[in-house]
C-alpha cells in the first residue's frame, strides 16, 4: 500500500531544447527519473502523460541534469516553476546512468551520485578524476569545513552553531554543492564534450536541524533560507559552467512513503497477476528484441540454404570423377 505523501518538484534552470509548462499538475513521485531521462532525450518503458513537459528541440538535447533532493521540507521558495508531487516514494536516477554509461561508454561521460549524510558516493567516468578530492565521508566533511577556503567564512549562520554536530551536518552538505562547482569549474573543458553528464544529490542536513531544534524554531527558519539561496546559487553556478545548456532540478519532500507491508512470493501473488492480465497479453518487447530476432531468423535462413546446396550437390556427385577416394583408388587396382 502506497499512501500520498506531499512534496516540490521545481525547475531551477532549464535551456530552450527543453520546454516545462507552466501550470499546478501533479507529477507521480515514482516518475521523476522518468522525467530526467527524457529531457536528456533517452526513451522511457512507459509512455508520461504528463502536460508539464512538452516537446522540445530533438537534435539539442541539455549536456547535463542536475538533481537535488531536499528531505525535511515539502516545499522552498525557489524561483522557477514548480508541480506539486503526488504519492512521494524513493526514487533514484540508476536506470538513467546506466543508460549514460551504456550509449557514452567509449566518451566516459561525468555520472556522479551522492549522499553525503549516508556516506553514499558513487562515480563513473571522467567524475573519479575530476572529484577526487571531493569530501564524501563525515570526517572529511567536518574538516573541509574548517578549512580557509570553506564556505564558514562567507556564509551567514544567523543561529547556527559552529559547535553543533546537526548544524555541522547541514553546512557540510552546502559545502559540498561549493566545492562540486568550484571543482568542474577547473575541468570546464568536460562541460563541452559530446556526452551528457548527470548529478544526482541528495541533502538530509535541513530534516535534522527540524528534528533537533522544531520546524518552528529559528535555526530552522534560518536553515532553509540558507539552502534555498544556497541552491540558486549552485544552479546559476552549473547553468553558466555547461553554457546554459543543463536543467537543474529541485525535489523536496518532507519525508518519503514507503511501502508498508513487505513484499514475498507466494501463490496467492501469482493469481493476483492474472486477475490484472485478465486477457492473457504478451509483455512488452524492449528495443533489443528487433535486433536478435532478425540475428536468428537470418542465420536460420542461411544454415537452411547451406543444408540444401550441399544435400544437392553430394545428391548428384560422380563418385569416379568428383570423389578422390574413388579416382585414387581404380588407378591403384588398374596399376595392380
């Protein structure tokens, strides 16, 4: 059972090629990678009947999307358009990376997933040269922040606390979205290949400050402000460095629904699948299914054809002039 859980899908920034539709429809929480694999022009399983997203340019496709999500908070005043969320479930952007890293492979495009609460990093392509001094891990968090060049030194904390583990959390997450910029900004030359790149984040730090201090307290209130311009800021920074041609996405969600009951095989699932099959219809066929069927039924033809020329040809053969076993050996019984 799946229950509706509230939430913000907001677009940041967005090149022309893609075309976002202005308007308060609400977008399934599961079909977000959805969403993001079709504005980077990859095809999805189902069809999105969403009117948020129209047709935009085909051959002009962004060269980057960049996904944050905001935990703790069902919605921030950000500028740009947003749709609420309807029925928020855990969502990740995997399928769409393994798509990137599966048509770019050769290009090693820039893939890179990361949750700094969790500790949770994951890297593909030209990213582990690019971010391999990025802070992933708590302790490297906590020290980058003490650091000269840190974001402590020109951030105003209002009622944050420097000495406050929580407080220290949510300024470590904003130091991380400074230091992704600052450190692509030194590999512009990325930003201007052939192959899409895609960063997925996600940002716990604003729900533990609601929970340590209330959502109605100050260092919460000073909490979001401080993300929300921290958040334009990133995404001016990325826009620019990629040319303007990247979408840059906000999900915010207070807390995600998962599902209640755990899931298990049994009999009585198999005769549920067939009360939602009732009229017994094949699965869909992905993309590759054209190609191996004209792989087998061209081989099949062509070991078919070869069967029937060589049956004929061993059919009509002249054992005393077409056969060296025969010819070899009527000379060998002439000479004897």
């Amino acid at each position: 059972f799946l229950g509706v859980c509230g939430g913000e899908f907001s677009i940041l920034r967005s090149p022309q090629s893609v075309v976002f539709r202005d308007g308060s429809w609400p977008i399934p929480g599961e079909r977000i990678p959805d969403v993001a694999a079709l504005t980077m022009g990859f095809s999805v399983e189902e069809d999105l009947p969403w009117p948020g997203l129209g047709v935009g340019d085909l051959f002009h496709r962004p060269q980057a999307t960049v996904l944050v999500t905001v935990k703790g908070v069902d919605k921030l005043p950000l500028k740009g358009l947003s749709y609420p969320i309807e029925n928020a479930v855990p969502f990740s952007l995997d399928s769409v990376a393994n798509a990137i890293h599966t048509l770019f492979s050769e290009e090693m495009p820039v893939v890179l997933q990361l949750a700094p609460s969790e500790e949770r990093v994951y890297m593909v392509g030209k990213a582990n040269a690019v971010f391999e001094d990025l802070s992933v891990t708590l302790r490297q968090l906590r020290n980058r922040l003490f650091q000269d060049s840190s974001i402590l030194s020109s951030l105003p904390l209002s009622s944050l606390s420097r000495n406050n583990e929580v407080d220290l959390l949510f300024l470590s997450e904003l130091q991380v979205l400074h230091d992704i910029a600052s450190l692509l900004s030194r590999h512009k030359h990325l930003a201007k290949d052939h192959s899409p790149d895609l960063y997925s984040l996600e940002l716990s730090g604003l729900e533990e400050v609601g929970k340590r201090y209330g959502e109605d307290s100050q260092q919460f209130k000073d909490a979001s402000q401080i993300l929300v311009d921290s958040l334009q800021k990133f995404a001016d920074e990325m826009f620019n460095l990629y040319g303007g041609n990247a979408v840059v996405e906000v999900v915010a969600v207070k807390e995600f629904n998962s599902p209640l009951s755990r899931k298990t095989r049994s009999i009585l699932q198999a005769s549920q699948s067939n009360k939602e099959n009732p009229y017994n219809l094949a699965y869909a066929y992905n993309y590759d299914y054209s190609v191996i069927f004209n792989i087998v039924l061209w081989m099949m033809i062509g070991l078919a054809l070869a069967v029937i020329v060589i049956s004929y040809n061993l059919w009509n053969m002249d054992p005393g002039y077409d056969s060296i076993i025969y010819r070899m050996t009527n000379q060998k019984i002439r000479m004897d």
